[in-house]
C-alpha cells in the first residue's frame, strides 16, 4: 500500500502550495531521509529562493517530522473551529 507523505509545504497567503512526494509505506528510513534532506537543499537553493520570490511566496520550510507535526496540529485546530461553528453534524 502507498502512503502520501508532504515532504515540503510552501504557503502563499491563504493559499498553499506543497510539494508531495508518494512513497511506500514501508520506505526504509535512511531512504525517507534521503528525500527529506533533498527537497531540504532544494529549498535552501538561491533558484528555489528567486522562484519563490517571483511568486510572492512566503518562506515556510518544514520538512519531515517536523512537518508532520504541523499538519497534525493544523488538523486538530481546524477540527475545532468546525465544531465551534456547529458544521459538524
């Protein structure tokens, strides 16, 4: 089975833009971090910055655990807002 892991978010205003990557859910570790530390260097480039800049996209770099943490953190809040505004049935 594949597992959708987003490897590299990139915010615009309200709007998001991520880069995601699908990848086994039994990808190896070392292998996961190989592609982590990629899209790392990537956005750590001065193509990636002008790009970026062109756009008028805001820097926000998470990648791995600690964008994972930050989904989950952002679902748990919007779930809240959602039953706050009585959406939930």
């Amino acid at each position: 089975a594949a597992m959708r892991r987003e490897l590299v978010p990139a915010n615009a205003n309200t709007a998001a833009m991520t880069v995601d990557l699908i990848v086994a859910e039994d990808l190896a570790p070392k292998a996961y971090q190989f592609y982590v530390d990629a899209f790392k260097q990537a956005h750590q480039s001065t193509a990636f910055r002008k790009i970026r800049d062109e756009k008028g996209l805001f820097e926000f770099s998470l990648s791995g655990d600690a964008f994972h943490a930050h989904v989950r953190e952002q679902v748990t809040r919007l779930k809240l807002l959602v039953e706050d505004a009585g959406l939930r049935p």
